[in-house]
C-alpha cells in the first residue's frame, strides 16, 4: 500500500527499488547456479550477521510505526528489497573472490588440495567485511527514504520538532506549522513562583479526502 505522502507528492514512483530488486533476482537465480555446481554457500557467520542487520532495520521500522504505521510498511517495502539486495551483492563478491574451477576432463579427487580448498568456507568473504557495508547501506537507504517521503532538507531535519510531525501526521516537511511554546507558566518566568498552569499541545489538521495536507500546532493554556 502507497503511503498518503507519494499520493500528496503527484510524483512518480522512483524506479530506484523495481531496479534493485530486478538486479537481486537476476544475482539469486546466478547465485543457486553457482552453489548448485559446487560454489562456495553463506556461511553460518554471514546468515547470523544479516540477520542481525535485519533485526536493526525491524527495530527501526517497529519504531516508525508508533508514529505512522502507513507510513512504516511502505518502507518496510523499500528496505525488504534494499536488504535482499544487499544480500546478493555480497555474494557476488563471494563468486568473484572464489569462482568455479575450470572443467577438466579429470576431476581432482574430494581429498585433493583444489576441492578443499574450492569446499571450505572462508571467513574472510562476506562476514564482517560485508557487514559494515551493509549497515551503512542499510541506514543511509532508511534515512533517505524518509527524507524523501516527508520532503525534509536534510536527514539532521527529521530530527527536529517538524520532522517528527511530519512523520507522524504523514505530510510533508514544510507543511508543518508550529507555534512557538509559550513560557509564561514556567516557574522561572515574572513573576516568580509557581504559576498554576500549563500548555497542552493542540493539532489541527487539514485534509482533502482521506489525505493529511497540512498541520497546524498550537498551544492551549490549562489551569491545574
């Protein structure tokens, strides 16, 4: 499902993620190939090391989804295929550091040197050369996304007040209107001494439809 902000951007999609998960389908048919002829497997290092990185992704879309779940399972979409092909790309790096033997009319024996050496798992292919890359990729990719959906300057933007309103009410960056938080009520402010009172953050929201097109946060004064 499309969150609200695509429908509100009236761009199109970006053909980014249909590329990457063509490249990683086209990697993963090579790849069953090449384990199929003998090629080296993941190794039990590399498994536990991506599903790492896939619990910090969930962690982190589980995290956005306390603000605006729409908003969360489309990139859920995003990151699924940006993590299976960051997969594949590491094992294309494993096929090119460790490629099939030439055919030879004469196979060498299991116990041979070669097919040892062709039959063991290194710990030097993916692990945590891969990892880090795929972290960084991973994170960047997330960011960007975001930054991409609610229309945001910058990534350090989404940490300020209106970004986070932005994500939370689906819209975009610069349609957040916030009003500065009075003081008066504090303990500090003239005069001096308890003042009885607070303020209460208030949303009015704007809408076409069933899409959110622009916030407007005010401040209301209670008495306690």
């Amino acid at each position: 499902m499309l969150s609200t902000l695509l429908f509100q951007s009236h761009s199109p999609a970006s053909p980014v993620p249909g590329l990457l998960l063509i490249a990683a389908i086209v990697g993963a048919v090579i790849d069953y190939r090449y384990k199929k002829a003998g090629g080296l497997k993941a190794s039990s290092t590399d498994k536990t090391l991506f599903l790492a990185v896939v619990l910090v992704v969930l962690g982190l879309i589980i995290w956005l989804g306390s603000y605006n779940p729409d908003f969360a399972g489309e990139l859920a979409v995003y990151l699924a295929v940006v993590l299976f092909f960051c997969w594949e790309l590491g094992r294309w790096r494993m096929r090119r550091k460790h490629p099939l033997p030439a055919k030879t009319e004469t196979e060498p024996s299991p116990s041979s040197p070669a097919e040892k050496a062709n039959q063991t798992t290194t710990r030097d292919g993916l692990s945590l050369g891969w990892l880090g890359p795929t972290l960084v990729i991973g994170v960047v990719a997330f960011g960007a996304a975001v930054v991409y959906e609610v229309h945001a300057p910058s990534i350090g933007a989404l940490f300020s007040k209106e970004g986070w309103y932005a994500i939370e009410y689906g819209v975009h960056y610069d349609q957040i209107h916030l009003d500065k938080r009075p003081h008066d009520c504090e303990y500090d402010a003239s005069p001096l001494g308890n003042k009885y009172c607070h303020y209460e953050k208030h949303a009015t929201v704007e809408k076409r439809g069933e899409q959110n097109t622009a916030v407007y946060i005010t401040w209301v004064k209670k008495e306690d």
